[in-house]
C-alpha cells in the first residue's frame, strides 16, 4: 500500500477525532456532550487500526468507549432529574484560554524538538501481543496497580462527596 492511500484514511480519522472533540467541548448539553466523546474514542480506535495496533484498538473501545457509555448509561440518565439539568452554561474565560494555548504551544514544541522524524532501527520483527504481555507485567505490574489503587481511592471519595454513604 503506498503512504498516500494510508495517509487519506489517517488525514480523515485524525480530523473526526479532533472534531468530535472539539463538538465534545462546545456542545451545551451534557448527554449530547458524552455522545461526541464516545465518537471521540471510537475514531481512536479506528487511527489504532490503520497503524496496525490492533490490541490497542480492542483496548481503546472496551475500556474508553465502554466507560462512555457506562457514563452516559448510570451517571448522567439517572442523575439527571429535570430536562434543564442537563445543560449546561458555556463560559469562556481568558486565563483558561492562555493555559490551554500555552500547553499546546509547549506540547507541540516537546515534539517537535525531541523526537525525532525517524527512527533509527526497526525490529525485524513486530511484537505481538505475548511481547507486550510480559513486557506489562514484569516491568510495569507496580505503577499499573498503584493507578488503580489511586483510581480506587477517587471513586470511593467520590462516593463519599456525593452523599451516596450516610455520614454520621
């Protein structure tokens, strides 16, 4: 396959993922809002296929547009008790909009100055997916369960924040 006819496919996905995320940020609604987060995710997945990563592909849609759709599902459906809850104001502030162009500003020049255009060897050889396997957990077993223990704590605060606990 010659890079062009990869690179149509990749142009398209890469603008519908930023797309839908921008919608995400701009739309009023909050379900509509979760709807083009799952969109999101769901082209994500898609750029994973076309760079033949098809594990993260499988990983991206269970785990992000399956949590999206949990959220979309439980928290908002049966949180939202009145139509007018689930809007909400749009409210621009310029400090935000400094920090955010500031951190684009910086992320892109990180990039674009530290990695570089090319590698300098392939492996002859792609991993599969029993290489990332023991590679996950002989090298990163430790920060993979710390994250889910701090995730853990957030949810079990988040719990406790919302009322769902009696507090005495």
């Amino acid at each position: 396959m010659s890079p062009t006819v990869a690179l149509i496919p990749f142009a398209i996905l890469g603008l519908l993922t930023l797309g839908c995320a921008a919608m995400m940020l701009f739309s009023r609604n909050v379900v509509h809002a979760a709807f083009w987060m799952l969109a999101s995710m769901v082209s994500t997945a898609g750029l994973y296929l076309l760079l033949s990563a098809e594990f993260l592909a499988l990983v991206q849609l269970l785990v992000y547009a399956g949590a999206v759709a949990v959220l979309v599902l439980f928290v908002v459906m049966l949180t939202l008790r009145r139509r007018a809850d689930a809007v909400r104001p749009i409210d621009f502030s310029l400090p935000a909009l400094a920090l955010a162009v500031s951190f684009a500003a910086l992320a892109c020049f990180m990039v674009l100055s530290l990695v570089p255009a090319y590698p300098d060897s392939l492996p002859s050889v792609a991993p599969g997916v029993t290489e990332l396997g023991l590679e996950l957990f002989s090298t990163w077993v430790l920060p993979f369960e710390l994250a889910s223990l701090i995730l853990l704590v957030a949810l079990v605060g988040a719990v406790w924040w919302s009322g769902g606990v009696k507090r005495s």
